[in-house]
C-alpha cells in the first residue's frame, strides 16, 4: 500500500467521507448496508438502484428518460420511483447493458454541458 497517495486522497476528501480513524469512506453508510445484505429487498427505490449499478442518484431520471431503467408501476413524475430489485440484479450483472447505461449518461450530460455553452457563446458574439 503506498502510504503517501493514500494520505493525500484522505487529506483531499471533504469531513464527510473521512472516518474518525483519519481512513477515506468511499461508500457511505447506506450503500455498504444495502450492499453487505444478504438478499436485497424486492422492490429499490432510486438511491439503492443506483448503489447496485454504480452510477450517480443524479443519473437515474437520465436512464429512466433514456428508456433503460422503467420504475414500477405507474407513478407521477414527482412521485418517488422504485425498481425490481432482480431487474436491478440482472442489469448489474450484464457487460453490454452497462455499457449503454455509461452511454446513455455520457449522452445525457454531453447534451446539458453543450446546453450551457451555447448561450455564454452567444453572449460573446459567437454563433
């Protein structure tokens, strides 16, 4: 273990992800509980589903607006969303669904980052 990069990602990482033992916490408490259970719950709400897929809670309406993911059921938009935990699973578990969910995200994101630029190219005379 190499001491120096270890101390420096601790000293890097905001109070929050720093243990009372001066070690980084790079999952927070929730994650490492639902990931040590020994059978997940049968429906997951947006955070736990995003635990098991390893992408951001930021990034589940992009995937459900994608078509990859689907809530249960019929909610609002507002509503709170949850997923089949075996779907979850089974996604998880499958390299080419991954793939078009870290797809999806960089799309997503492509899109809202361009989004930005172009009215502060505009304001500079730039079309």
């Amino acid at each position: 273990m190499n001491r120096g990069i270890n101390e420096a990602v601790a000293g890097g990482l905001p109070a929050r992800f720093v243990r009372s033992s001066g070690q980084p916490e790079l999952l927070g408490a929730h994650a490492r509980e639902l990931l040590n259970l020994r059978r997940l719950p049968a429906m997951l709400n947006m955070q736990q589903a995003a635990v098991i897929l390893g992408v951001g809670e930021h990034d589940m309406p992009a995937l459900i607006r994608a078509g990859l993911l689907e809530p249960l059921g019929d909610p609002q938009a507002n509503a709170v969303k949850y997923f089949a935990g075996i779907q979850i699973l089974e996604m998880a578990g499958d390299p080419a669904y991954l793939g078009k969910i870290r797809n999806a995200i960089y799309e997503y994101w492509q899109g809202k980052n361009s989004a930005k630029a172009r009215p502060r190219q505009q304001r500079n005379g730039r079309h």
